[in-house]
C-alpha cells in the first residue's frame, strides 16, 4: 500500500543530497549556492525551478554536472 501524498511531502530525505564540486571561482558561484540554500531549507520545489532556470540560461556553464545533481 502506498503512503498519502501528504506523507510523501513531509517525509525526510533518505541522504543529505545531492554530491557536487565547488567551482567557487565561477561566475554562478553565487547563484549556485542560492538554490543549494533553497534546497537545504526544504524548499525543493524553488530549488528545482532555480536549477531548472539556471541550467537552460547556462547550458555550458562549468557548474552544468553540479547543477544537473539537482
């Protein structure tokens, strides 16, 4: 039997996320880290949209594989 969609929401990430290499010189350093913010906050619906956002207005962006772990 599977769980309510609402148990789904509020269930806890079985791992803390996503592996990625730091790329801090890059100049979406920032950006990237906005959206791993987003994401350690719970707000994973934002941080998709903010990696989703991020990885069609760069697609050759050094920070492409860490923005794809997302």
């Amino acid at each position: 039997m599977m769980p309510e969609p609402s148990d789904l929401v509020r269930a806890v990430l079985p791992d803390p996320g996503p592996r990625f290499e730091r790329l801090s010189k890059s100049p979406d350093w920032s950006r990237f880290e906005r959206g791993v913010a987003l994401y350690n906050q719970g707000q994973y619906l934002d941080a998709l949209r903010h990696f989703t956002d991020m990885r069609r207005e760069h697609p050759d962006s050094p920070l492409r594989s860490s923005i794809q772990a997302f």
